[in-house]
C-alpha cells in the first residue's frame, strides 16, 4: 500500500502516471485505479488467512 502513495504523491495523476493515462480523473477513476491495484495483494492475504479463496466468492 505504500508503494501506491509513492507512486502517486504529489504528481499530476494525468500527465505524470501510466496508470491514469487517457482517463477522465474522476473520484471514481482513482478508486478503480486504487482498487486494481491492491485486489492482488487483498486475494494473496485471503488466501493465506482462509487458506481457500474460493469459499468468500
């Protein structure tokens, strides 16, 4: 989750990120984004505390 602060502070999300190249920068635009990228990260720490992700979708 750090790595998306950095990624992100105190840069022109359109011009200076590839994430948000070509988007309309909306409240939900950042979300999606935010959202995009930590879903791997939620999924790894699901699977490793239920041990079978599987059985929360």
């Amino acid at each position: 989750m750090q790595a998306i602060g950095e990624n992100f502070d105190h840069k022109h999300l359109n011009l200076d990120t590839e994430e948000f190249e070509g988007l309309n920068l909306t409240s939900e635009s950042v979300v999606k984004v935010v959202y995009d990228m930590l879903t791997p990260i939620f999924l790894i720490y699901i699977e490793m505390v239920c041990g079978n992700r599987k059985r929360l979708f």
